[in-house]
C-alpha cells in the first residue's frame, strides 16, 4: 500500500480529460528564450500563427479584430514569426531585461 | 475444426493473430520475423482477415501507428526483429505508460554492428524494462499459444499492458513444427473481442494521450506501472489456466521442469536451446549424471519466488546466457543477475554459474552441453563455483584428462 498525496495523483494512463480552455496542470511559458512581437498595423488576420502555434497561444480576440497571444504557454519556438505572411512578427530576447537581472518564475 | 499443421514459428504467429480478430496491423519488413507480416498480408488480401493492413516507413512509424490505434481502442499486432527493435524504442515507454495493450512479436536477430543475422536475445532483452509483458516460445507450437495468451493478459481490465511475444529467429521463427490450431469458436471462447476502459478514444468525452506532467507527479506514474506489474502474476496464472482448460495444453505458467526428479545439476534458459537441452540431459541422464533443466517462460514479470522455490532443489544451475550485459554485474549476461537476486534471499541456494551462449546466431551443440554439465559437476564437487561467467566453446583449456571422450562428454561422467 501507498499514500500518494493528493495534489500528485496521476489519471490512469496519464490520459487526461481535453482541456476546453486552457491546461492548468502545465505552465511552459517559462522555457521560452525568445518572445514574439506583434505589430498589430502590419497584421492582416492571414490566421497563419493561429493554425501554425503548437500550443495554441495565438487566438483571435473576442471581437474578432486582432490576434492576441499567451504568454503562459508560448515556448518561444518562433513558428510563427516564420510563417507570418506580413512581417508583422517578431521576436524579442526574453532575458533582456533593461536592469540585466534574469528573472524566472518557478521552473516547472 | 481443430487441425494439426506444419508451420514455422512466423506462420504460427500469424495464425494465431489471424484468430484473435486482431483489427489493425503495421508491418516494415526486417528478416526474419517478416514471414510473419507476409502471411497476414496475404491473410487481408485473401479476405481471410479484416484488418486494418498498414505498412509503416519505418520500426518507429510501426510502434506509433499502432500506439494510434491502440489509444483508439483497436485490438492491434505489430513485429520486429533486431535493430528494428532498438530503432523503434522511442516508442515503448509511452505504449505502456498510456497502459495500452499492443502486442509486437520479436523474433530475435542479432544486434548491428556488424550485421549478423544470427538469433540472440539482446535486441528484446535490452527493452525489457520499459514496462511491457515478455516472455519466449521454444517451439511454433508455443509461439502460437503464447500469442493468444499475451493478448489475453494484457487486455485484462486488472492489467491493461502490452506485451513482447518473442521467438528465436531462425530457430523457432523458420524450421517448422507441428502446431495444434484450435477451432476459432474455442479461440473466441478464450480471448472475447476487446473491450478497453474509458482511457481511450470517445468523442462523448474527448481526451488527451501522453500529454505533459509534471515532474513531481513522474513518481507516481512510475508507481502505477510497477503496481500492475505486482497485480500481473495472479491474472497471469488465471489466464493460463483458462487456455489449458480451453485448447487442452498443460503449460505452466512460469517455469517448466524437465526430468528435475531427482536432480542435482540443472540448466536454466529460455527460448529455441531449450530443444537441444532437452536432448543433452537425457543423453547425460543415459551416462548416469543426474541432470534436468528448467525452462523459463517469462521475464517480465520476473517469476522470483517460483525460481528461488524451484532452484532450491539442485545443487548446481548452469544459467544458459544469450543475451549480452557488457560490464554488467555478472560480467555476461541479464539472466544469471535475476536469478541471484530471486534466490538471495532464500534459506537454501544452490550453486549457481552463466554460460555465454547461442550469441549471434550460433547452435549450441550437444558436446557444448556436456561441457557446461563438467563445470557443473565440478562445481557441486568442489562446493564452489570457481568462475560467474563462461564462454562456451571459447574457454582456454588445459589437455583433456584422462577418461575424457572425444565427443566432449564431461571427465566426471566418465569417473561414475
């Protein structure tokens, strides 16, 4: 017998209900290095970033003007400056803080 | 209606997936378990089977197609053989973690490099921790049930793993044997169309396989795969039972015994050399050396207490190695580390010492049986093993003593 604290317990298989909206389980906004910048005038809602993003962190607005992008779960792997159809990505040095000090959230 | 037939293991294993209604199926040749995949293909094209027939692009597309499928609740077959098996390796902690039962036969083939296509464990022993059911056949006829069995176990709600059913190449999977194949009703009877849990694919209720944890939650996921491993053996002995009852065999679920009455000196394998071993101890048997040899069925899970129980009985046990552990504890190979682990702790243990052989392909000759009884022999009259590890046939040797015969039978039989 074991005592597995609550807080820890694993669903059979690891297979987990699909998330609706977003993963709590799982902030990976943390791994990034580099961020991507937008340039909302440049934009023309060609969706490429919406449907090239592996974690979904770039979805439409609720008035459905601009994209907008999640910084919780972006991993930085810049798919989609490189898929932008009008240059209006780009990326920006995440550890480039004016003061030089690095600063990272809890690691996992 | 039940027949009897002439089939090499590879056809064997495709009669008996063809039986379980298997419904998809991912193939990549690589020899020689591919005579498997050239039946069942020609089973699907013949619309002896309906199956899902899929050639994969390589031994990890295979692993991944079926892993797909699996998670879809398909009842699925794949195969491989020597690097095969370590290319597709990506592949077989997620299967298991995600408590999917595929089953993937292995008919063993030497590992690269250089290329020999010879038989040796090493390509399926170097898997055999990532939580997948593994065990050997010795003959078609046991390819054949251990098929049927496998799938049985590892779809068992209480279980819910997939499983190695592994062969010799050569030996077992291209010379023909007779093999008993049951009526299908008997088959459908033992093995019911599988029904999997709520972890996999609904569209009712949508979910995630393999998605990330997090590290303190990576414990427990271990946990849960070592628990079913410690529930296996009951279900393990309850599902053999039902296919002796079923189709009329008399397996044993761990270990089988061959003439260990009165034994004092054994030998301990698994796979294809079983069949020449028999011969050896009954030739020793004729020249008066109490001799016997116990087979093993499964080495996942590991039979532990069955094999210290067993063991305990002899005096000496020749662990018959082929596979390779380089730098291992043993300096040999996997098995004779298991078994001194089983018997370590037991009130009485026997002398126990490895054989390197049957690597790459080779035959284990009778003579070479004679020779490790020797050790053997040696061993028990000395009360002490005087070395771990033996390379059969490779060993310096001082001249033969006196008495010695020229076909190698051991000096000591010839002072009885």
């Amino acid at each position: 017998m074991f005592d597995i604290p609550k807080d820890r317990t694993v669903p059979f298989g690891c297979v987990t209900p699909a998330p609706l909206e977003e993963q709590p389980m799982m902030i990976t906004g943390n791994w990034r290095e580099y961020r991507p910048v937008i340039d909302q005038e440049k934009c023309n809602l060609c969706m490429n970033c919406v449907a090239f993003c592996p974690d979904a962190c770039w979805q439409v607005d609720a008035a459905d003007e601009e994209v907008v992008w999640n910084a919780k779960y972006c991993k930085g792997c810049l798919v989609c400056v490189t898929e932008c159809s009008t240059e209006a990505l780009s990326k920006a040095y995440e550890l480039d803080f004016p003061d030089g000090v690095v600063r990272l959230e809890k690691p996992f | 209606m039940a027949k009897e037939l002439t089939l090499s293991g590879c056809a064997a294993a495709a009669q008996a997936v063809k039986m379980a209604r298997v419904d998809v199926i991912c193939s990549y040749p690589i020899r020689p378990y591919t005579a498997a995949m050239m039946e069942l293909a020609k089973m699907v094209n013949e619309g002896e089977l309906d199956a899902e027939f899929i050639h994969g692009e390589g031994e990890h597309a295979q692993l991944s197609v079926v892993y797909g499928a699996s998670a879809a609740g398909a009842r699925v077959f794949t195969g491989s053989a020597g690097v095969g098996v370590t290319y597709a390796f990506e592949n077989y902690s997620p299967i298991s973690g995600g408590r999917l039962p595929v089953q993937m036969m292995i008919a063993d083939r030497a590992l690269d490099p250089p290329g020999d296509f010879g038989s040796e464990h090493t390509d399926a022993m170097s898997a055999r921790d990532q939580g997948w059911i593994m065990g050997w056949a010795e003959t078609p006829q046991e390819a054949f049930d251990n098929h049927l069995i496998n799938y049985r176990i590892g779809e068992d709600a209480r279980v819910m793993l997939p499983q190695f059913v592994c062969q010799d190449g050569y030996f077992v999977s291209h010379i023909p044997g007779k093999v008993k194949i049951p009526d299908q009703a008997q088959v459908d009877e033992f093995l019911p169309p599988y029904r999997p849990g709520r972890h996999v694919l609904d569209p009712k209720q949508p979910c995630s396989h393999g998605p990330q944890i997090r590290p303190d939650q990576g414990a427990i996921m271990d946990l849960q795969r070592a628990q079913a491993f410690l529930d296996l053996p009951p279900v393990i002995e309850e599902v053999i039972d039902a296919y002796n009852r079923i189709m009329g065999r008399s397996y044993s679920p761990w270990l089988e015994e061959f003439m260990t009455d009165d034994a004092e000196i054994v030998f301990f394998l698994m796979g294809a050399h079983t069949a020449t071993a028999r011969h050896a101890v009954r030739h020793l048997r004729e020249r008066g050396v109490k001799a016997g040899l116990v087979k093993l069925r499964f080495v996942r899970p590991w039979p532990s207490e069955q094999v210290a129980r067993s063991l305990a009985k002899f005096k000496a046990v020749g662990v018959i190695e082929t596979s390779t552990s380089y730098g291992g504890s043993m300096r040999g190979g996997n098995l004779l580390a298991e078994v001194r682990a089983s018997i370590y702790d037991a009130p009485k243990r026997p002398l126990t010492t490895s054989f390197m052989a049957g690597l790459g392909g080779d035959v284990i000759p009778l003579q070479e049986f004679y020779w490790m009884a020797g050790k053997l022999l040696a061993a028990v009259k000395a009360g002490r093993v005087e070395k771990a590890v033996y390379w059969a046939g490779l060993e310096h040797e001082d001249a033969p003593a006196a008495g010695a015969r020229s076909d190698g039978a051991p000096v000591a039989v010839a002072v009885h």
